[in-house]
C-alpha cells in the first residue's frame, strides 16, 4: 500500500476502536488520580528526589518511593528499588526471600516466562531445585482458562507459594483481566494457605486495580516496563503483605538489614516522576496495541487479543506464520525508533531463552518494552510481541510504515 492509503487504513482503525480509546482514558484518568494521591498522602518533597551515599541510612527519598509504590499498587508495603536488575530478578529475589528448603513452588497459570525457567528448574546453577524447593506446575486449558479441578488437585500438596503469570509471556494467550484473576485467587484462597504470588510485568495500570486488589499476597514488577514510566533507568519492585515484603527485602539486601540500608547517588526523580507518568504512557500504549491489533486484522493476520477485545496487558500478539515475514516487522518498528534507527536487528542467543530470539529496542533506556518495541522468539506460528509507545504519534508512524509494508501481503 502507499502511504495516503496507510494513513486511511488508521485513520478507519482509529474510528472503529472509538469505545476503547475512551475505556482507556477514564482508565487513565484513574489511576493518575490513584498515583497524585499517593504522593499527596505521603507528602512527596523535592528533598525525596535526592540521592545519598554508602550505606544510605535513613535515606528519605527510598523510603518515601517505597512508601507511595506500596499505596499505588493498593499494598501494605513495596520495595521500589533500582537495584532489581530486572524483572526476572526482582522475582526472583523475591522467590528467594519467601521459600525455604522443602517448600513447594506451585504455578496455576501454565510455564512461568522463560527466563523464570532456570530460576526454578535449572540443576547446579544455584537454582531453587539445587536449594531443594519442588516445582509443580498446572496448565492452562486449551482456551487458556485455568484448569481449576487439576488446581484443587494440585493444592492437595500443600504449597508454600502459588504463583500466577498476570501477562501472556511468550505463550498464545491473552492476558488474564483483573476479574479472571480475581477468581482464580479466591479459589485458591478457598483451599490453601499458601503465598499467592502475582508476577505482574507489563500488567500496571491497564485496568482500574492490580491483583493485591483481589486477594494477591505478593505482586512483583519491573521498571523497564509499564510502571517506570519510560524514565525510571532501571529497576523493579515487590508489593503486598508486609511479612512478606520484609521477607523479599532480607532476600535483596541482608537478612536483618532489608530496606534499611541502600543509596543511590543519582537520586530518585526519574522513580517518581516515572511513576507520574506511567498512567498515560499505558495508556499511549494500550491504544497503540489496539491500532496494531486492528490494522494487522484488516489485513489478514491473527492477533491476540482479537480486534474489538480490551487489552490486559501492553502487548499485541500478531501471528505471522513465516519467519522472513516477522524478521521484517521487527526490522520495521527498529527503523523508526528515536534510537539506533540505523541498526537491523537479527534472531540471536539471548540468555535465558531456548529459542534464537529478535528484538526491536530502539529505546532510551536499553531495552525498555514500555517503549516502543517488538521482540519474537523464532519458532512456529512465528509471532511478533509488539508493546509500548511513549507516544501516540511514534505508535501511529510505525504503524503506518508497518501497513505500508504488510497492506498488499
Ligand atoms: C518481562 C517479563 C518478565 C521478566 O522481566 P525482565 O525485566 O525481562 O527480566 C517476567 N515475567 C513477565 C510476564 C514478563 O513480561
């Protein structure tokens, strides 16, 4: 397709999406409220934005961010800390914090993401298993709903922690609503005292509560993604009961020490001003996935979830059936990134997943998928992981050269 006929080709997905939009507006509107209100009650001060040194005793601006993260996300206590490498290692300090020799680790949502895998299962790499946790796990049915007799089953062996994937992952799923997993929970809670533990990546924000909301104990996410705001540098969190979190904050730093100690010379600005932000950059996003959805449906692709369907998380699946073809739509997003426009990605050996995998990160904190990126592991059906979008208009343009490029396929 030419561009004039691209632009149209929008302009008709903006039109029949009207509904949405306004969804995720008020949704917005929401949750900035939420965020404003948090740092009212916790009465945020330029001085909260300053960094300390050394050990960072008393450090007012950590201890104020974890303060408004825990109110934020509906939490009795939050460790908001740059120094979570990432998402996976803030669950999995948190996993660490929680569990203890002969403990059992059961998942109710199918496989954790891939690189959780290790975390758990993998033999002398000081995984759990090497620290005698056991590791079960109960799959999704074929529609992906959970398989709640084989959950009543499984609970029969008394596990310590269930945990539960909010996001799709790499698996051919939507993302689980708030309700769903609501449910999920109060069954749960129903037959077991176990820890019920919510990895909540790219989750934040998308609806009006997170699952700490409907009875989740712990729920952890990571600040390159939904929540930062697209200015947090680095960094994650670990919300819920209080316990626990001092539990998790023993596991980061020392047992006994937790969220006592911990500087950060560069301060905490882009933290809270991050946090600000991240309401509307969700929603920037969500209404990105929802452009990308509709258009790549117009033009004969799959995606998940179908056109029309609100979205619980930030990504859009799209179903390329041929890898030449996904290849080439990361290759597209990266060509119109603000960073490293120039650059042509290729699959490669990621650490931490089995598959080659692509990424399109032209982002400016590396590797941030609240911004703009795709990232697809090369196998079968060959499906692109679109997300992000600090901005309309950057969503807008890629998706433009996107149809301009798949429009005629
Ligand atoms: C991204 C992600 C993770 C891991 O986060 P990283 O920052 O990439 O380590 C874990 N779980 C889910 C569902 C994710 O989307």
């Amino acid at each position: 397709m030419n561009e004039i006929q691209a632009i149209a080709l929008l302009k008709e997905c903006e039109r029949d999406n009207k509904a949405l939009f306004d969804e995720i507006d008020e949704t917005a509107l929401y949750n900035t409220e939420k965020v404003l209100a948090a740092f009212r009650e916790c009465r945020v001060a330029e001085r909260h934005l300053k960094g300390t040194t050394g050990y960072g005793y008393g450090d007012i601006g950590r201890e104020t961010l974890n303060k408004v993260f825990a109110m934020t996300l509906g939490a009795e206590d939050a460790i908001a800390s740059p120094y979570f490498a990432s998402g996976t290692h803030a669950l999995k300090v948190s996993l660490y914090g929680m569990l203890r020799p002969g403990d059992t680790l059961l998942s109710v949502t199918g496989a954790p993401y891939d690189t959780l895998m290790s975390v758990i299962t993998e033999k002398g790499i000081g995984s759990l298993a090497d620290y005698n946790v056991t590791y079960k796990q109960v799959d999704l049915t074929k529609d992906g709903d959970f398989d709640y007799p084989a959950i009543e089953k499984a609970l029969s062996c008394d596990p310590k922690i269930v945990f539960l994937t909010r996001s799709r992952g790499y698996s051919d799923r939507d993302a689980f609503s708030i309700e769903r997993l609501g449910k999920a929970i109060q069954y749960i809670k129903a037959r077991s005292r176990a820890i019920v533990f919510v990895d909540n990546c790219y989750g934040e924000f998308t609806e009006k509560s997170e699952p700490t909301a409907v009875g989740a104990d712990v729920i952890v996410g990571s600040f390159t993604k939904n929540i930062g705001g697209g200015l947090a540098p680095s960094g994650g969190y670990a919300a819920g009961r209080k316990d626990l979190v001092e539990q998790i904050a023993f596991s980061l730093t020392a047992p006994s020490l937790g969220t006592e100690i911990g500087s950060y010379a560069p301060g905490y600005q882009n933290f809270f001003q991050g946090l600000f932000l991240a309401p509307h950059v969700v929603a920037c996003a969500l209404k990105g996935s929802i452009l990308f959805g509709s258009a790549f449906d117009k033009m004969g692709y799959r995606t998940i979830p179908s056109p029309g369907k609100r979205c619980g998380d930030i990504i859009r699946s799209i179903v390329f059936e041929d890898p030449d073809k996904l290849i080439r739509f990361c290759q597209i997003i990266q060509s119109v990134s603000p960073i490293d426009a120039y650059v042509l990605p290729e699959p490669w050996d990621m650490p931490g997943y089995k598959e080659q995998v692509i990424m399109a990160a032209g982002t400016f904190v590396g590797g941030a998928s609240l911004e703009l990126t795709a990232d697809a592991p090369i196998k079968p059906p060959y499906i692109a992981y679109v997300q992000g979008g600090l901005t309309i208009e950057h969503i807008k343009l890629a998706l433009i050269k996107c149809i301009e490029e798949f429009g005629d396929q």
